[in-house]
C-alpha cells in the first residue's frame, strides 16, 4: 500500500472510532445500539455484489483507468449510497476465469460491494435496482450477488 493511502487509511480508522459523548450502556462492556447500528440484530444478511469495470486487468492504461474510477465513483455516488445510506464498503479486486475451449486467462478490473443490512424486500429491491442499473449504463450481462445470513453487532 502507497504511504499516503496507508496514512489516509489510519486516519480513517481513528476518525471511526471518535465520539462526541460516551455512548449509553447497558451493562458494562455491552453497547447499545441505535435503528442504523443496533448492539444485536437478528435477520440481517452480509450481501457482496461484483461489478466488472471493463478493464482488462493486465492491460489498462493509467488514462484509461482514471476514467472508469470516476465513472465508478458517480455510479456509487447516484445508484448505491442514496439506497444504503448507513454505510457499505468497497474493494478493488480483479476477476479471472478461462473460457471453455481457451488456453488463456483472462482477467478484468472489478469493484466489489459489501454490505450489512436486513433481510428483508425493500433492501433486496434496491439490490436488484442497483444491479439493474450497473447493467444498463455498462451493457454489462450480469453482475454477481452473494447473500448469506449474518450475525451482526455494532
């Protein structure tokens, strides 16, 4: 990891964990939680949704690159944040596969979302919306969505 990102990282971790006031407590050592970060929560789910940007991976220019950040970051910004407000987070990975009949791998560029939240329709809609969205502004055929059960506790 470059320094300046590491720095930006470490500042970001302290920042999370700073409060204005003592949160409320329970019984010793337990916090309480709030609707958005409850202390316990039962029903909720761990969803990760793969987005290929379209790069191939070992190919990129750094031009070529930037511009499909951007264009990343605008779709986060208009389709995803907007539906989970409370937070998600997002890791640059690379998918590889070999088509049948091919000796070569392929690799492209792709982002990964995961989230926390409940199980329940309203969020599955706005992840069948987000994906539906990816899909439209790429041409893109499919964008990938794992879902398992989640134990959750803030």
């Amino acid at each position: 990891m470059k320094k300046p990102a590491a720095h930006i990282l470490f500042a970001l971790l302290l920042s999370a964990c700073a409060t204005t006031a003592p949160l409320p407590q329970s019984a010793p050592g337990t916090l309480v939680g709030d609707a958005a970060h409850p202390d316990a929560a039962k029903n909720w789910v761990r969803t990760e949704l793969y987005f290929g940007l379209g790069v191939i991976a070992d190919e990129g220019s750094e031009a070529n690159a930037a511009a499909n950040e951007k264009r990343w970051r605008d779709f986060l910004d208009r389709e995803v944040t907007p539906r989970f407000p409370d937070g998600l987070s997002v890791f640059d990975v690379y998918g590889q596969w070999r088509t049948q009949g091919q000796n070569h791998v392929e690799r492209l560029h792709s982002k990964v979302i995961m989230l926390l939240h409940a199980d329940a329709p309203k969020q599955r809609a706005d992840l069948d919306a987000i994906r539906a969205a990816w899909k439209k502004e790429t041409g893109d055929l499919s964008v990938l969505r794992v879902t398992q059960p989640a134990e959750v506790s803030f």
